[in-house]
C-alpha cells in the first residue's frame, strides 16, 4: 500500500517535473549572437517610389476624379482601365477634379 504511494507520488513529480522544464525551455528567449566587429552592416532598402506629379484616373464613362494613390478604394471600383497621368493632364485633357478620399 505504501509502496504503491510512493510509486504514484513519484511518477506524479517526474511527470511535473518533465512539463515544467519543457515549458520554461520553450518560453526562454535564445540569446541573440554576437556580430563581428569587423562585419558590414545590410544596406537600407530603397523606397520605390512613383513618377514626381502623376496622378491615377479611371478611363471610364463615369470618372470624373484623379487619385494619388493607386491603392484608393475609390480607384479599385473602376471598371475601365486605369490610367496614370500628370496631375495637369488629368485635369486639362479629362477634367478631373480630386478625390476626396485619398488627396
């Protein structure tokens, strides 16, 4: 009976012991590593960025705005082409006016 106990208790412990030590390896952060005084550093990433001026417009019957973002909700609702112009000719040559949304 007693033996039986002690058999119970021990697994009980081992079994603990064994979850306690897989979770706190787990939860551990790993030291970072140190660099090579001697190594370069990555160079930065260029930003892409669009033509100085351009504008977007939807080439459809009923634009009647130019966007400056290609991104814009409004633009994504186009069900013609979508064109990339001059802010001047979007105004001159199509009439634009600015979207609300994203000038």
């Amino acid at each position: 009976m007693i033996k039986r106990k002690f058999t119970t208790l021990f697994l009980f412990l081992f079994l603990f012991a064994g979850i306690s030590v897989g979770t706190y390896a787990q939860q551990t952060p790993k030291k970072p590593t140190t660099a090579k005084s001697g190594t370069k550093k990555p160079a930065p990433k260029k930003k892409v960025t669009k033509k100085s001026g351009s504008v977007f417009i939807c080439d459809a019957a009923n634009g009647y705005t130019y966007h400056t973002r290609k991104t814009c909700k409004e633009l994504s609702k186009c069900k013609g082409r979508v064109l990339e112009l001059t802010k001047q000719e979007a105004t001159s040559n199509y009439g634009r006016k600015p979207c609300k949304n994203c000038n």
